[in-house]
C-alpha cells in the first residue's frame, strides 16, 4: 500500500482541464500543491504527490469536464454522476457476481457500446472489461487504458473487502516499451492484440459478500479514488482483519459498526471472529484504532478542514481526546502531522 502517487498522473488531468480553456492554477492551490506538475523545471517540483492531493485534483477536474468516473472508464467521458448512480445501484447487492452483473446491466442501459463494461463467467474464471467496437488498427496500451482497468479491478476488491488475485489480463493494444510497470500493476501475466481488454479472475471470488453499506458508500464517493489508490491489492493481503478493517469503514461521524454487527455479517459468532482475529495477531479495538487513525490522517490532508473539524468526523467532542488519540496512534500531533505532510510531499 502506498500513500504517494506519480507527479504525472495528474499531467493529463490539468490537460484535459486546459484544452476546455479552464485555469487549473486554483485547483493546484485548493490541493495544497505549490508546483505545477506539467513544468519540471519548477523549483518545488516534486516526483510524487499524496494519494489525498491526487484525488482531490482528479474530482475538481473530472466535475469541471461533467465525469465522475474516478478513471473506471475507459471509452471517454459520461454523464455527470454516473458512476455514483451506479454504486447506489449495486451496493445492496448479495455478493460481488450479483454486483458485477449489475454495473453491466447499468452501463448497457444507458450508455452506448463504447462505454460499456462487459462481463462473461464460467466455471472457472470471470472476465470483466471492454469489449472492442472498432475495426481500427491500435497502437501501443496506453497507461489510461491499464489505469483504468486497475482501478476496476481495485474497486472490486474494496467492495469486498479484500484483494482479488488476477489470473491475466489482456489488452486489444500492443505491448508497451516499459513492460515490467504494467506487470507490477496488476501482479499477474499480461497478453496483447487481444479481442478485448479483460480482467481475469478465479469464479470463486464471484460468491463474496459485499462488505459496505450507503454510509461507506458516502465516504467512498467523497475522497475517490483515494481510496483505491492506497489500499493493499497483494492477495496475501485477503485475511479476516483485512475484512473487518473494510467494514468499519472510514467514517466515524455517526459511530462505527458494533463488534456483533461485523460478526453476524460474517456468518459466524462474536467468540468465533474473536478468537480468529487473534489468532491473525490482532483484536478488534486494534482495528478500530488502526482504522481511526487511517481515516485521521486522510481528513488532515484536507487543507479546508480545522484540525477540530477532523476531531468532530472522528467521533470525538472534546478536540483535546482527538489531540491524545492521535498522539498515543502515531506519536504526533495532529498539528505536528499535517505540518510534516507538507514537508514530504
């Protein structure tokens, strides 16, 4: 998991936003950047940006172009909200196959084939992705191309609360120069001039619950694809802590899910989830506090945000019981920490 994000994947993003004739120099500002990334020659040019910077340019960019894909699509730009709607549509969903088959149905009904997302199951794997519309010779893959075929596959994974492991992808385009990038974004084999461009993943994963409700959902949609970008998609990673961890979510206003709500969602009794959680080393008020302080350190990184307002969407009235967690979490401040992440990215 990481925290830090390529300076220029937001290079596009300030493209797109300066051919429609917009001055991105506000969006910079709103981000906390003080650099601007198409200009290396900036004296504060840095190579990498927070997760939090990144996302909050990718939602003031794609609201200003009408999209709110989070870079889910691959086929040019939709209607405004889309992939909200979507997720409203499919969050009540059983399992992550009733899901898949639901965001396929929505994309088919309303819009055309190019920004459709196709899905095939058999017994043995799933294949989710586009399909090809056009007799067009194509070039090389771009990185939006596998970017947006990542976060698919990402957004998969939160919605269950665990990584899912690839078993392939392909790409209608031809190979790219620096291979061994895409190799490690998706952790498994890769194949070109294909029909179409696919996720493959074992069936099985097709039967697991999902995880989040409309109130994570909420948080989600906020800070996208924040979210997506920091989360852990090494399948060794796919434990039961990393599950409980996605169902308590990262929004803390309204409380969290209580110990016997996760474990009866599980399908198992609360000494059962007890005694397994700590057999994998942990406990659930460690999860919570883990999870605290995650989502902590993700409201500190908005500039618009007092440090008492981050204490309040924690949960905490009193703002000197936020300044003590905090501390006792990661040996900070919160004053202390925001000022370091100024510093280092």
């Amino acid at each position: 998991m990481s925290d830090l994000v390529p300076t220029k994947f937001i290079n596009t993003l300030l493209r797109m936003a300066g051919a429609k004739g917009y001055d991105f120099s506000v969006i910079l500002s709103d981000a906390g950047l003080d650099f601007n990334p198409l200009d290396k020659a900036d004296e504060n040019y840095r190579a990498q940006v927070s997760a939090m910077q990144y996302s909050r340019i990718y939602q003031q960019v794609l609201r200003l172009l009408q999209d709110e894909t989070f870079g889910t699509m691959g086929r040019g730009l939709v209607a405004p909200g889309a992939f909200r709607m979507m997720c409203y549509c499919i969050i009540s969903c059983d399992n992550l196959g009733q899901a898949i088959e639901r965001m396929a149905e929505f994309y088919r009904t309303f819009f055309d084939e190019r920004s459709q997302l196709y899905a095939n199951f058999s017994e043995q794997f799933a294949r989710v992705g586009y399909r090809t519309v056009s007799d067009t010779p194509t070039g090389t893959v771009a990185v939006a191309e596998a970017y947006g075929l990542s976060m698919w596959h990402r957004f998969f994974g939160w919605l269950c609360g665990r990584p899912i492991e690839l078993k392939r992808v392909d790409f209608v385009g031809n190979e790219p120069e620096r291979l061994e990038k895409y190799e490690k974004l998706f952790g498994c084999t890769l194949f070109f001039n294909q029909s179409s461009d696919l996720l493959y993943f074992d069936s099985a994963c097709l039967a697991w619950p999902l995880v989040h409700t409309e109130h994570s959902l909420r948080e989600f949609l906020t800070t996208a694809p924040y979210q997506l970008l920091i989360m852990d998609s090494d399948p060794e990673g796919n434990t039961l802590s990393t599950q409980v961890t996605a169902m308590i979510g990262h929004d803390f206003s309204a409380g969290f899910p209580g110990f016997e709500v996760i474990s009866s969602a599980l399908g198992m009794s609360a000494p059962t989830l007890r005694r397994k959680l700590k057999r994998e080393g942990t406990t659930f008020q460690q999860l919570k506090d883990d999870s605290r302080c995650q989502a902590a350190k993700l409201r500190l990184d908005r500039p618009e945000l007092s440090i008492n307002d981050v204490a309040l969407q924690m949960g905490f009235t009193d703002p000197s019981a936020f300044h003590r967690s905090f501390k006792k979490w990661t040996g900070q401040t919160p004053g202390q920490f925001r000022a370091s992440r100024r510093r280092l990215v």
